[in-house]
C-alpha cells in the first residue's frame, strides 16, 4: 500500500513576496525533480509559534515534511531524504553520491551562511555608525566564497558532471544574490544559476510558490 503524498509547510504570506527564496522553495523543487505529488499547508507567523507546529519544528520555522508517520524539519535533511527515497537527485555510483551529499553540506555550511550575513547587515545594520564597514566586510566574504567556487566549476554546468541534489541546494543558496549583482561578477555562476533556473521542474516548484503570493491555490 503507497504512503500518502508528503505534506510541506510553507509561509501564508512569504516575506520574499514571490522572489523563490523561502526555503520550501528548495523542498519543493527537490519534490518536483523526483516526481512527487505532495500538499503544502500554509502556516502564518502566529501559527509558527504554536504548540502544533512547535512539534513538527522545534524552532518554529518552515518547511517541515510530513510522510506517514515521519516528521522531518530542515531543508537539507529534507532534500537528502527526497534524494535517498527517489531515483533522480543522486548518482548511482557510490563515491558520486558521497560527492553529491558533500556538496549539499558544503552549500548549507560554506557559501550559505556569508550570503546570510550580508542580509543580516543590510537589513538590521543599516542605521549603525558601523554600517558602511561591515557591510564591505560581509561583501568581501561572499566574494571569497564565491571567487573559490567560481574556480571549482570551471567551464563545467554542474558540479560533479551531472545535476544533483548538491547543484540544487548550491543553486538556491547563489539565487539570494540575484538581485545584488554580485553573480554577475563571475560568469560561470551566473551561467550555473541559469541553468538551474530553467529547469522545468524549478520552473514548476517556483510557479507553485508564486500562487501562493498572488493568492491563488498552491499548486503540487
């Protein structure tokens, strides 16, 4: 007998206003890679905080992935999962999945937290006397990351060769500079991020956050 579809939260009114930035984005796209239906159940900042969803998501965040009777919160732990119960988002070859899985970390752990930084300053620093100079500091991080990965990817469209779960969590952590311009300063990863953006099932996961905003019915 199948399980039912899986069950994700997502935000009922997205701060990212439609941007694709939200973090069910990443489980979403993940889902659509391997074929899977799944439900979204909205979830407003209020309820976040409840006893209800506090017992899905400790820390009162979203998404959570509900399959059966397993509860699973954080993307990265989510996006392994699909992977692992899914053909489609890892190699087959042993030493190629462990270097598709080091890729994930390496995207939660390494790029993403200078990228998070910036938005940090900008966003609650601004006002500071201190501003204008931690604002380069955290620029200058990124850049570091982003100059030591530019030169991993080299002329190549995906990390290992070919697309995994590895390029989907880097993708998503690379598209919260988008709108900053800094991408554009290296080329191969602006290319890598396109190439990312285009693929059908990101082209479904986003269109499905983007109701979601516009009001409509999320689809699955």
């Amino acid at each position: 007998m199948s399980l039912p579809s899986p069950i994700i939260t997502a935000f009922e009114h997205s701060p990212d206003k439609g941007k694709g930035l939200a973090r069910d984005m990443r489980v979403r796209w993940a889902l659509e890679e391997v074929g899977q239906s799944y439900e979204v159940r909205l979830v407003s900042f209020r309820a976040m905080k409840e006893p209800e969803h506090l017992a899905l998501h400790p820390f009162g965040q979203i998404p959570t992935y509900e399959e059966g009777n397993l509860a699973l919160f954080e993307t990265g732990a989510i996006v392994l999962h699909i992977a692992e119960r899914h053909a489609g988002l890892f190699p087959d070859e042993a030493n190629a999945r462990a270097r598709a899985i080091m890729w994930m970390f390496a995207a939660l752990n390494t790029v993403e937290p200078p990228i998070l930084d910036r938005e940090t300053t900008r966003l609650l620093e601004s006002e500071k006397p201190w501003y204008e100079e931690r604002l380069r500091f955290t620029e200058n991080r990124v850049r570091s990351r982003l100059s030591q990965l530019s030169a991993r990817l080299g002329n190549a469209e995906w990390l290992e060769g070919v697309f995994s779960a590895g390029d989907l969590l880097m993708v998503s952590v690379l598209l919260r500079l988008k709108s900053s311009g800094m991408l554009d300063e290296y080329a191969n990863l602006a290319a890598y991020v396109a190439s990312g953006e285009a693929r059908p099932a990101y082209q479904r996961a986003f269109a499905a956050q983007l109701a979601v905003f516009m009001g409509q019915s999320p689809a699955s």
